[in-house]
C-alpha cells in the first residue's frame, strides 16, 4: 500500500459504496491545478446526488490532511503533489 492509498483508508469503504474509483483521484492530481468540489463532481458523476459529493469531500480532505492538496478555500483546493 502506497502513501496515496494510506490517505484514503479512512473513507475507503465509503468510497466503494458510492462507485468512486481511487484512480480517479490519482488521475486529478496534477500539481499546481486547482481543483473545485462542484466540478470534481460533475466530472465523476455527472449529476452527483449529496451522498456523491459528500464522500467526494471526504476523500479531498484526507487527501489534504494527507499532504496532496492543499485546502484553500471552502470546496476548492490546490494540488501540491502528485499520488506516486
């Protein structure tokens, strides 16, 4: 298991219920982009219901408490590094 995978073990299991891949995730990660909770979304599910952007959330805050993103405001965060 790789650091990537240890920032999302928390929400893991959420993330399988809602169908959200962790490739995805890694996919987003491109350092210096700004990513935006709505949009994330959108991109993912399409029309994502509350549950969707809620787990969607989750995994972008352990990410940045995991050191990836960096929180910069409410729903918008910035890449700092990309999942090895």
């Amino acid at each position: 298991m790789d650091d990537f995978e240890r920032a999302l073990e928390p929400v893991v299991r959420r993330m399988e219920r809602v169908k959200l891949p962790a490739s995805f995730l890694r996919e987003a990660l491109v350092p210096g982009a700004t990513l935006k909770l709505g949009a994330l979304a959108m991109r993912w599910a399409g029309m994502p219901n509350k549950n969707e952007r809620a787990v969607l959330r989750e995994a972008l805050d352990a990410l940045a408490n995991a050191g990836y993103l960096e929180h910069l405001e409410e729903e918008t965060w910035r890449v700092v590094r990309a999942a090895e």
